[in-house]
C-alpha cells in the first residue's frame, strides 16, 4: 500500500516489546494464613518460568523456589491453583507453614518444609512423564492429607479422580499410599471437606458439557475407604454449580446460575438450596481454571463475595441483614479470592493498574496493595483510558466491548484511526479491563484497539453465553465485524485501516472474519483453522466442547467443513500473519501451517512464524518480543507506514512453505501444555499472555535473524544451520 500521510502507527512512543514482555510478572491464586501471604508468580524474564512467594508479617518478600523449579498443573492442560500452603509442627509444637505444590516437568507434587533447602516428593514417580497430574489441592480437617483433583495419563485412556496425598512422603515411594476416594465422572474440581472431616463435597460433569454449561455438587461421606452416600446435592445438565464452601459442619455457600447467572446459595445436606442475594449480576468467574474462587466465608458469619460483569468488584454480604455492602475501592476487576476466615487476598486491577496481589480487610472495608506486577509502570500519558460501550450487532442484538482509543501526549489523534479489533479465546471467555501493556504498545503508537465480548462470552449470564451454541464462526464474527462498523460510523475507525485479531478460539475467529469484506488484515495467534482436524487432535478437556458450539459429529460434519477457515480460502483475499507454538497440544501447529499452505497456494500474502518450545500462550521473553513487533511490522505493511528502526522488518510470502518431513512420534513424550502463570478460560488464551487469563516452520525473514528458537517462513526453507 502507498504511505499514508496520516502519522497513526508511528508515533514515537515509550513502550517497547521487551517491556511488555520484560515488565509483568503476573501473579496468580495467593493464599493467606494470618499475616503471611503466598502466590504463584509468572516471571518472562526468568525462561517464563513459574515460582512460588511468600509475604511474611514484616512485609519482606521471599522467592520460595530458585530456578530451574517451575510450578504449575497440567490438569485440563489450563491447569489452575498449583499449590498450597499447610501448617507444620516442629518439636516444641510451633506451627511452621510449609507449601505443597505441583512441579511442572515431572508435575508431582512436592512439599518444601519451612527453612528446607530442596523440596521432598509427595507422589510417585509414574510410567509415562507427567502421567500423573494434580490440582486444585486443599488441606483435610486432621491436617495430615492433602485432598485434590488427580489426572491420570499412564493408561490406555486417561482418567480422572478425587485422591487423598499423605503429607509424610510416604506416597512418593509407596503409590498405594495415595488414595483413590472418588472417581467414575469425566472431570472433577473443587473437593471440599467438611471442617469435622465427616463429609465431602466436590463438582463433577461430563461429556459433552463444559464447566459453565452443567455439573453437579456432590457429598459424600468420608471414610478410610473412600467416599460412601454420595449423592447429588444441587445441579444438572443445564445448571451449573461451583466453589462449594463450608459454612459449619452441615451446611455450605456456593454459586450457581440456576436463575441465569451465577448467584449465591446456602444449602445444607439436605432439602433445597436457598438464594443468598438474588441479582441479574455474576458473583462468580466462569470456571475456566481449577481453584479460582470468587467468594469466601468469614469466621464472623459474613461473606466476600465479588460480583458484577466482566469486571468484578467486591463487597460484603451480610446473612442476618440480607444486605450487600461494596468495599470502596480503585481497583476494579478482581479475581481468585482466598481467605483464612479472618483475612482476605485477592487479585485485583484496574484501567490503570496491571494485576497485583491485595488483602482486603473486611472490617475496615480497606485495601492494601501488597505486590504490584509491574515494579514501574509507563507515564499515563500514553496509557489509554477504555470507554465500556454496548454498540448494535446484526438484527438489533447489544455486543459489549471496550474501546481503547490512540493514546499519545504529543497526538490528539482527532482523525480517523487505523483500529485493531481483538478477538479473545474461549471463545466462552471475556474481556478485561485491565491496564495491558499489549493494548497500550499499539494504542501509544497511534493504532486503537477494541476488545469484543461477542456473543457467547462470560460476564452477561447464560442466555448471553448461549447465544453461541451452534452458531460459532456466525455470532462471533458478525459481532465483531458490528462493532468495527460502528466505530466507522462515529468516525473513530478509518474503513480502510481496519484489522483483527485473536488467539486460539479468537484466532479463529479472526481467519473466519477474513472471508468478509469488513477487513483489511488479520492476525491468528496459534487460531484454529481445521474443526474437524481440532476435533480429531485436541485434548480432553475440549475434546467435545464443539458438540456445544457446532453440533455433535457425524451429523453436522457439513457444519465443521463450511465454518472451517481452511475451507474458505477462496474468500480470503487480505494478508493474514499466523504465529503458532511448535508444542502445542490445544491447537496443534498443523493448523497454521496448513492454513498459510492453502493461502500461498492462492498468492495471498501472509508470513506464518513458528516457535520451537513454545505452547498455547507464548511464554519467553523472546518469543512474546518477537511475536508482538512482528504483529507492528504486520500492520506497517497494510496500513502503509514504517515502523520505527528497532522494530525488524516483516516480510509477506505469496508462495506455499516448503513442505514439512513427518514428525516420528515418541510415545514416552508428551506436548508441553499452556499451563504457566496466567489466567486463561476454554478453548483459548490471550496470545500473549501464558495461561497457567485470556501469551502470546516459516522463510527466513530476508533483513532480520531470527531469534533462538524462533523460524519464520515466507516461502524459503530455513536450516537449523542457517
């Protein structure tokens, strides 16, 4: 395209990739026993590598593992709460707490005693690597067990289970030690004991449903050999229940949508459960991740509860007076809440703050910030302030989005702007309204982005998220393609300077929006092209999500083929960038390269950049580097105008990629999964971020070298040697 005299895409700005990747360390599920505070701790400058930290009562801050320890869970290959915090006792009977965690190469779970040097296993070591995967871990009444979620991958099918793990190590040589209480359903999350130890509570579903479209709370009683009585407590195929909490003995909180959106419900072990604060509101996450919880119980009867839309808030609920009381505060989406029933930690963010770790103190109704993901944040100047609009879809339909304009202290940016429209992963996931370096490295530089919570996403109740059953790659994209349209008609959007983009269920999206003629190119990080090549390959978790989101095969195989965007090429006709991790079990990178296969095949232009080690959420500082400016370059090149010096050239192949040997498959190896130290919901993440919400082989680039691990096909071959 000529150069446009417009200067949107170069405006000099402060933010460069390495601090978008350098500068979060993304925190996630702290935990709280009195004065001391634990998280999980995501740090790209470290191999993107996830440790453990411990706040003590003096404020000091201590990493609790050095490298190369790497925490996290593979359960559901999302993973979720990978750790938890246990008293221990030494001779003179002092309580010392020590943490349980999941490693993430052998996924075992270890216990690191207070003061210890080196951690000590807790579980065997399997057959296969990996085989054996734990999560969502929780402390039994007695203080002697650890009750969790266990994946088993050693068999001829994987299987999944509710296991007691003893805290003496005795498990770790002796597999009979950890004991098998509950199994039989597909999933299981959330186990919950009873605080005398006599019953247990737990969430399990099936296929073909997903987390958020029904499971069931089950008790059971707790004996040495295992669970007995189980039955049904609240739940079904269309109601779905999360996070029991107990109360006492005999009675417990949870969430439920029954009523359309997750509220809040008493129930005892028997008779009907009791609305606690009846709202057209959510008071809790969509369940996405194992352990991330959004209410808690407080010693004093009270609850903490969050609730709102996509950006929760919180508040204090009162079961004498029925009242909901909000805690003032600055930050405005909060998520994975822990409590010791007098203490309360939190994640928590705002337009202006990236995630940080808080404790809420509920009798003073104050907050404290207590770890701040970024140690120096950019001048606000160029931070864009989000505007939350409800904008019309196709046949008067709302679509929700929030709109991130050009942001620049030397640019008024009055004129049309080239916009990038975000599509996220899931794709029954949202938005949130965070600060996000990401947004902010191409709002500074004059390019404005809008994030779409199409139909289909969390945050606006069931009806809403249904709106997506069997109409995916229709809703999703008329919904974004509405919202692109309707900044145009304000004048915001530049009709000629408008692009797309997404990761993984976003990714697809993004592709499938290309066939249209609303944009002028898109970007798919690691997006699906193939339904039914994602059907055959994907892992178990979503392995029937598309009976949701498509219908069930073999009867709507014609529905796979049409909404496949490998099967659209013919439509496609604008340049399209495809990064893809060379290791990803979600979305494997078959998808991509096929996809640049068939465009090449067309002489549309397109660059497809692969990167060896890399999984469904780019982890390493280089490759979230190189993906973002290769993402700049990407739109200097459509939109006419140069990328400051720094940022390498892109080059756009309209050739096939040399064809790919067949891989050998190893039986004993098996995919690294997206799990690291970010938040990530269904079938898709944010392409740069890892997902422990929602980061992110081609030619050679002809001006720039490719980094380590990274190969970059536009149409010439490349050689490890070269």
């Amino acid at each position: 395209m000529s150069e446009l005299s417009s200067p949107h895409g170069r405006w000099p700005s402060p933010i460069s990739a390495g601090d978008v990747a350098r500068g979060t360390l993304l925190p996630a599920f702290p935990s709280v026993r009195g004065d001391e505070v634990w998280w999980q701790e995501y740090r790209p400058a470290e191999n993107g590598r996830t440790t453990l930290v411990r706040r003590d009562s003096d404020g000091s801050v201590h990493d609790l593992l050095p490298e190369p320890w790497n925490v996290g869970t593979r359960v559901h290959e999302y993973g979720g709460r990978s750790y938890l915090p246990v008293p221990r006792r030494d001779d003179k009977a002092i309580p010392r707490v020590g943490v349980v965690f999941a490693d993430h190469d052998t996924q075992r779970l270890f216990l690191l005693e207070r003061g210890a040097k080196e951690p000590l296993p807790l579980t065997p070591e399997p057959t296969r690597k990996a085989g054996l995967r734990y999560a969502d871990p929780v402390l039994s009444p007695d203080g002697k067990q650890i009750l969790c979620v266990r994946e088993d991958h050693t068999g001829a099918d994987l299987s999944r289970s509710i296991v007691s793990v003893p805290l003496s190590g005795r498990g770790a040589t002796d597999p009979a030690a950890v004991r098998e209480l509950v199994t039989g359903a597909r999933f299981y999350a959330s186990p919950a004991p009873s605080p005398d130890g006599r019953h247990l509570a737990y969430v399990r579903w099936n296929h073909p449903r997903m987390p958020w479209d029904g499971t069931e709370l089950r008790v059971g009683e707790l004996t040495e050999t295992g669970l007995i009585g189980e039955y049904t407590l609240k739940g079904g195929v269309d109601e779905s229940v999360l996070s029991p909490t107990w109360v006492d003995d005999d009675s417990m909180y949870l969430a439920s949508d029954w009523p359309g959106f997750w509220n809040l419900y008493h129930a005892g072990l028997k008779g009907q459960a009791i609305a606690l604060y009846p709202a057209e509101e959510e008071f809790h996450e969509a369940p996405g991740r194992l352990g991330n919880r959004s209410f808690c119980a407080l010693e004093n009867g009270k609850v903490v509860t969050l609730h709102g839309d996509t950006a929760l808030r919180p508040a204090l609920y009162d079961p004498d007076t029925l009242d909901l009381e909000d805690v003032p505060t600055d930050l405005t989406s909060w998520s994975q809440v822990d409590s010791d029933g007098l203490n309360v930690v939190a994640v928590a963010a705002s337009p202006d703050c990236a995630p940080c770790v808080v404790r809420l103190d509920p009798a003073r109704r104050s907050v404290e910030v207590l770890r701040r993901s970024l140690e120096r944040a950019p001048d606000a100047a160029y931070l864009p302030a989000p505007t939350r609009e409800r904008l019309p879809g196709r046949y008067g339909a709302t679509v929700y989005a929030n709109v991130y304009p050009p942001t620049h202290p030397d640019h008024d940016g009055s004129e049309p702007a080239p916009y990038v429209v975000w599509a996220h992963g899931g794709p029954v996931g949202h938005s949130r309204r965070e600060l996000d370096l990401n947004k902010a490295y191409f709002t500074s530089r004059g390019i404005g982005v809008v994030d779409v919570d199409y139909g289909g996403s969390t945050g606006y109740g069931r009806s809403y998220r249904k709106r997506l059953h069997k109409e995916w790659g229709v809703v999703d994209v008329e919904d974004c393609a509405a919202v692109a349209r309707a900044l145009v008609d304000r004048g915001v959007a530049d009709p000629e300077r408008l692009a797309i983009r997404g990761g993984s269920a976003g990714g697809f999206t993004a592709l499938l929006a290309l066939t249209g003629d609303t944009f002028a190119c898109g970007v798919s990080y690691f997006g699906v092209a193939d339904l039914l090549g994602l059907a055959e390959t994907t892992h178990d978790f979503e392995s029937r999500f598309l009976d949701t989101l498509l219908g069930p095969l073999p009867g709507f195989i014609e529905t796979y083929k049409e909404r496949s965007p490998i099967n659209r090429i013919a439509e496609i006709d604008v340049p399209v960038l495809l990064l893809q991790g060379m290791d990803d079990p979600v979305v494997t990178p078959d998808q991509a390269f096929s996809m640049a296969s068939a465009l090449g095949e067309r002489g549309v232009p397109y660059a497809l950049l692969e990167f060896e080690g890399e999984s469904h959420g780019f982890h390493t500082e280089e490759a979230r580097v190189r993906s973002l400016e290769a993402e700049l370059a990407f739109y200097g090149k459509v939109f006419g105008f140069e990328p400051e010096p720094d940022v390498p050239a892109l080059e756009l192949s309209t050739t096939p990629p040399e064809p790919r040997p067949e891989p050998i498959p190893d039986p004993a190896l098996e995919p690294v999964s997206a799990e690291a130290g970010t938040e990530s919901s269904g079938a898709g993440t944010d392409p740069h971020e890892v997902s422990e919400d929602d980061i992110p082989v081609a030619e050679q680039l002809p001006d720039v070298t490719p980094a380590a691990g990274v190969t970059a096909r536009t149409g010439e071959p490349v050689t490890k040697d070269e």
